[in-house]
C-alpha cells in the first residue's frame, strides 16, 4: 500500500452505492497524473473486515484495509457514502447502519475533512457531524433528512455544500462535483480543472447549481396539482398568475396557494418560476438564442427578470450558466 500523498479514506458497508464509493478514488486519481507521483492523494477503501463489500449494483469490492486498521493512521479527509431501501411503493429511504455510524463518528474526531456524497449525509446526520449545519443530499431524501435530523438545516437544491471542515454532496453523478471541489480547495482551480477535462466534463459545476431540474421534484399526491404543472408546462409563456392558475383549478387563490405549499413545498409563483428557469437553462445550453429571446421564450418578458431569477434559483446568471453548460454539439 502506498504511503505518498494526502490519505482519503472512502467507507464500505454492504448495499452501498456503487458510484458513490467509486466516482471520488476516479477523481483523485488523476490528480497524480496531472501533478506527478510525488503529490495528489492516497485513496483507500476501508470496511469492518477484508470480505468482499456487495454494493446496491450487485458488483462485489474488495476493501483494501479494515476500519481497526485505519484508525492507527493519520487520516486526511474521510469519504462517506450512503445506501438506500426501496419499498413496494417505490418510495425512497436512506438506511443507516448503526456500527458504520458509530465508526464514523469516532475517526471524525481526527480528520481534517469530512465528506458525505448523496445520502451519506444521513451517517453524517446519525453521528451528530451535521447538528448546527447546513448540508444537502439526494433530493429524494432531503424531507427524510430533514424531519429525522431537525438540528441540521437541510438544502435540497445545491450540488455540493461546504460548512467548515464537513462537506456534504447531492445523488449520484454530483460525486463527481464533490471530489473536483475537493481537488480545488486542496491544489487550487487550475488543477481542478485540468481534472475535469481528463473526465470529460465541460467544466466542474458550482456548489451553487441546482441538482435537480423541475420535472424531477416528487410528483404531487393529487391529479389537481399535476394536472396544474402540465398546464404550467404547455403555457410557459402565458401569464400564469396565482388568479389564472386558480381558475384553471376551480378554487379560490388562497386554497391554491395552501395546496402548492402542501403539495411541493413551495408558493405557485415560486413554481412557475423555477419552471421557466428550467426551460431556460435547456435553451441556453442547446441554443445560441440571445438572453432576450430566451427570456421572451419562457415567460420572463425582459432579460432583466431573467437574470433576477437564475440569481434566485440558481445563484448565477444565465450568461455564466451558458459559458458552463454550453452544448455546442447540441446546436
């Protein structure tokens, strides 16, 4: 085993997602390849015993050394990943082991850095490294983690969130969002980056970018709401005030804003809003139509409420979203 560079110890426990426990060591990886031998990380998978790990995938991994082991050696930054139980209903829930916890929180201590990705969050949670924190997951399981942990302040929309030593990141291929992140706040954003293209991924995304787009919110419980969203989608450019939207519904402002409050967690004008972004963000990466056509497009009416609302939703504009995302093949 090698002994050079920064240790990154990323936990194995059965069931874990794949991608999780192998998109990191990927990225730091080419660390080394960018920097030389001599720099860049040493990235172990570490689990309570040497037995194969099955992952949610089915694929079987081999810890390189156990968590007794580990916890004799100086720990740089510690790589959570998360699992999750699907039930009949399709319904989506982190599932937490109470050992792997108990380990966490104990080799935390003596880290440096702390990293959940996906619903790792929810060990971070269990062991008590996010109580007075802000951090985020998956979005299917950001209502689970914020009932279950009301002491951490849960964001379901960025890709990554930092707060001090522990970093928390969104599902599945935002892992790779982390890691860039985590390579730039220890070799600077030129090497990131670097990276990043080795990955083939246009640009590594800020922490701020929403990690999910609006048809993936959890569908409503009721054919009203949904059928309302597919009206909100059909007439991007209509309107679509509180009053307007009341009467497609036959009910009354007040009880439509009281069901968009229940149903999706957010006021009607808050929805249509994050609707015309998304179709917004679609045109800017596939098209070269000017920021007053785009805003026209979708509803906005001017480019400056255009760029008030990716300031709101997304934390950018829409020109350095276009410079992030661009898909010039896709034009």
């Amino acid at each position: 085993m090698s002994t050079t560079g920064r240790l990154v110890v990323v936990v194995l426990f059965e069931d874990v997602d794949l991608l999780d426990v192998t998109g990191p060591p990927e990225v730091f990886s080419l660390v080394r390849r960018e920097m030389g031998e001599a720099a860049g990380y040493e990235v172990v998978l570490a689990a309570a015993t040497m037995d194969p790990v099955r992952t949610s995938a089915g694929v079987r991994i081999l810890p390189d050394t156990t968590f007794e082991e580990v916890a004799r050696r100086s720990v740089d930054s510690l790589i959570v990943p998360g699992a999750v139980e699907v039930d009949g209903l399709r319904r989506v829930r982190a599932v937490t082991d109470p050992s792997v916890v108990a380990w966490v929180k104990a080799i935390a201590g003596r880290t440096r850095r702390v990293a959940s990705v996906c619903v790792g969050a929810h060990v971070l949670a269990e062991a008590g490294l996010l109580n007075g924190k802000r951090a985020t997951t998956h979005w299917s399981t950001a209502r689970q983690l914020a009932e279950e942990y009301p002491a951490v302040e849960v964001d379901a929309d960025p890709v990554f969130v930092r707060d001090g030593a522990v970093w928390t990141g969104a599902g599945i291929s935002a892992c790779l969002d982390l890691s860039l992140a985590l390579v730039a706040d220890d070799f600077g954003e030129p090497t990131a980056l670097r990276v990043a293209r080795q990955l083939v991924m246009y640009l590594k995304r800020p922490g701020g970018q929403s990690q999910f787009s609006v048809p993936l919110e959890p569908v409503s419980t009721t054919r009203r709401v949904e059928e309302l969203r597919l009206h909100i989608a059909h007439n991007i450019t209509a309107p679509l005030t509180v009053a307007d939207l009341a009467a497609v519904a036959h009910v009354s402002e007040r009880q439509l804003t009281r069901i968009f409050k229940t149903e999706l967690g957010m006021t009607p004008a808050a929805y249509v809003e994050s609707a015309r972004v998304e179709v917004a963000r679609n045109r800017l990466e596939s098209t070269d139509e000017t920021l007053d056509r785009v805003a026209t497009a979708c509803g906005f009416g001017t480019t400056d409420t255009l760029v008030r609302a990716f300031r709101r939703t997304l934390n950018t504009t829409p020109t350095e979203y276009r410079n992030r995302f661009r898909n010039t093949a896709g034009a």
